[in-house]
C-alpha cells in the first residue's frame, strides 16, 4: 500500500506539481489550497507524511503547523519560498527538520520526502 501524503499549498500550479511528482513516484497525494483545508482533510483522514508551504490565507503554514502537530506525528516537509533564519529556528521549534525551499527539483522533493519519512 502506498504512503498517503497530503499536499498543502495556496498556489495551484505548485500544487499540482508537488502531486504529480509525488504520485509518479508510487505515493497517494491529496491536495489542500491552504492551512484551514489541510486541518479540515487530517481531521477526516489519515496522512503518512505532510507538506507544507508558509505563506497562505486564512491559516498560514506556521499556524497550521502548531495545530497539526497537536493533532498527529507524522513528519512535515515545509517547502516555500520565505525560508529565513529565523522561520527556521521557529520551524525546529515546532518539530520540523524538514525543509525545502522553492524552486525545487522533482528529485530534490522526492529525495526530502522519502528521508523524512524514513527518519520519523
């Protein structure tokens, strides 16, 4: 049985990439456009491993983050374009080491997926 990822991010295009290649490499992905959607979907299913983008409306990746981490512990992946210093430091805060930054690779993010799902 494949592993059950949920991809979270307000952009589509991004969105629709991350599936694609995700699902190319033997995984089942579900789609959420942002924070609140994403908690809406773990509440109703269950997810191997999550991705995360930062910046969306009504919740933001780094609330949506806090909330997960309360409710499951599976690993997350945050990819997004505003990785700082210091949304790295808050990211390990919350249990995140795993992180991608945009614009990616289509092996960079299987590559990151499969070893945070094999080192959680």
């Amino acid at each position: 049985m494949s592993q059950a990822v949920l991809v979270v991010d307000d952009d589509y295009t991004v969105r629709t990439l991350l599936k694609r290649i995700l699902s190319r490499a033997g995984f089942s992905v579900s789609e959420a456009a942002d924070g609140l959607e994403a908690l809406q979907k773990i509440r109703c299913g269950q997810y191997d491993l999550v991705t995360m983008d930062i910046a969306m409306d009504r919740i933001d990746g780094i609330d949506a983050i806090s909330v997960l981490r309360s409710e499951m512990d599976a690993p997350i992946v945050v990819i997004s374009a505003y990785l700082t210093d210091e949304v790295r430091t808050d990211l390990e805060m919350r249990d995140v080491q795993h992180v991608l930054d945009k614009p990616f690779g289509p092996d960079e993010v299987v590559s990151v997926v499969r070893q945070a799902l094999e080192r959680d």
